[in-house]
C-alpha cells in the first residue's frame, strides 16, 4: 500500500474544514443581510403636512371658491420664498346676494320705465345718453363690489396670518401677524343665514405689538379655527 505524502503534516484527530469551491464574488456579502436604513423625506413630510390641512378643510372646488387650500393659482407680493400658503379665504358667498340683487333691479329698471305708458318727458336721443351712463354707473358698481369681495383676503401660511383688506382700486389695507404672536382664538356665528350656511367670523388676539386681526363672514370658521390652534402648538416662538 502506497504511503500519503501528507500524513506527516495532518493527524488523524484533527478536524476536516470544508472550503467552498465557489468563493463569493465581490458584490456579495457573506453572512450578514443587507440592511435597509428607514428614511423620511422632505416629499413625504410635506405630504403629511398636506394631507392634514386637507382632512380639516377639504379640496379648493375653484378659483372663485371662498375656501382655496394650497393655491397653485394665488400668490401674494409680500410672501416669503419658503413661505407656504395654507389657505386663502374670502368671504362666504352668501354675502354677495345683496349687490347682486341691487345689480340686476338696476339693469332691470331702464327696461321697467319704458313698459310705463307715460308721456316722453325727455328726447330719444337725451334718453339714450341717460341710458348709456346709468349703465356704466351699474357696471362700476358691480365690479367695485365683486373686486371688494375677490381681493380681500385671509391668509393662513406656515409663519403668520394675513389680514388684505381691498375697498376699491385705490383702497387697500395689509395686517399681518405671525402664529407664534397668537394668544387667544375665538369665533362668532349669529344670524339665521350665518346658522343655516355655517359661516361666521374668526378673531385672532396677539401679543406685543402685532395688530388683533379678525377674519370676518368666512365659510366654516370652526375648522379654521382648528386649523390655527394645530399651528399655533407645533409653532417654535421666535427668539
């Protein structure tokens, strides 16, 4: 029988160790799995930020919606660049009837005296000019009131509350203060349309020097009273 050469260098009592004849090639690891390190990304905070906002006042039906959540069609001059628009609010739509009403008896009314069988006391030609300029006097009426009720506006972003305040064309106010300043909340419906179409005002108290701001006839102001107070305990004081 034929002797090993190794039987000099490997005892009978030491143990076989198997070696793999196909060793792991670089982009494998041998024993340990890989481990998936759980991250949260701005996208999805700024998701969750949006979805909150959203289950308390809803989705913007359009631009001429009295309640606008995350506007990607409004903007104001005074935002900040890393200023986000929460809301923007108008006032109920409700408080359009009255000028609306008064709108239409004074087109209606040119058309309303002619039908009365009385004697012409003015000429055709008088009366057309009459005609003309009460109907520019109905015109400016009406877009004065709808500008009024369009252009003023209630902000709520992620630093501050806005007060924009448009009269007319030439009249225009701007208040401001920030959600750290804000002291008390409280809101007020009364009146049988105010009850009935839950709409109402919303007063904000601040501290220091900012101006007490009110938010007057807006649509559901309990949600947007919820929604201020949510902002006001995750807020961080300025120091």
């Amino acid at each position: 029988m034929a002797r090993s050469n190794d039987l000099d260098t490997i005892a009978p009592d030491d143990p076989i160790i198997e070696v793999s004849k196909n060793p792991p090639t670089s982009g494998e690891k041998e024993n340990t799995p890989p481990v998936k390190e759980e991250t949260i990304s701005p996208i999805m905070m700024e998701n969750d930020e949006d979805n909150e906002v959203r289950s308390i006042l809803g989705h913007t039906t359009g631009p001429l919606s009295a309640t606008l959540v995350f506007p990607n069609y409004f903007n104001f001059s005074e935002k900040s660049d890393n200023e986000v628009i929460y809301t923007a609010l108008r006032p109920h739509w409700f408080t359009n009837v009255p000028w609306i009403f008064l709108t239409i008896i004074m087109l209606l009314a040119p058309i309303i005296i002619k039908t009365v069988p009385i004697k012409p006391i003015l000429s055709s030609n008088i009366f057309s000019l009459i005609l003309i300029f009460w109907y520019l006097v109905t015109f400016t009426f009406s877009l004065e009131k709808f500008i009024s009720w369009y252009f003023n506006i209630f902000i709520i972003t992620n630093m501050r509350v806005i007060d924009i305040d448009v009269h007319n064309l030439l009249d225009r106010k701007f208040a401001e203060a920030q959600i750290c300043m804000i002291q008390d909340l409280s809101y007020k419906v009364s009146g049988v349309s105010q009850t009935f179409l839950n709409y109402g005002s919303i007063k904000i108290e601040t501290a220091g020097e900012s101006p007490d701001i009110t938010f007057e006839k807006i649509a559901a102001p309990g949600k947007v009273m919820k929604l201020l107070q949510g902002l006001c305990q995750n807020v961080t004081p300025n120091k």
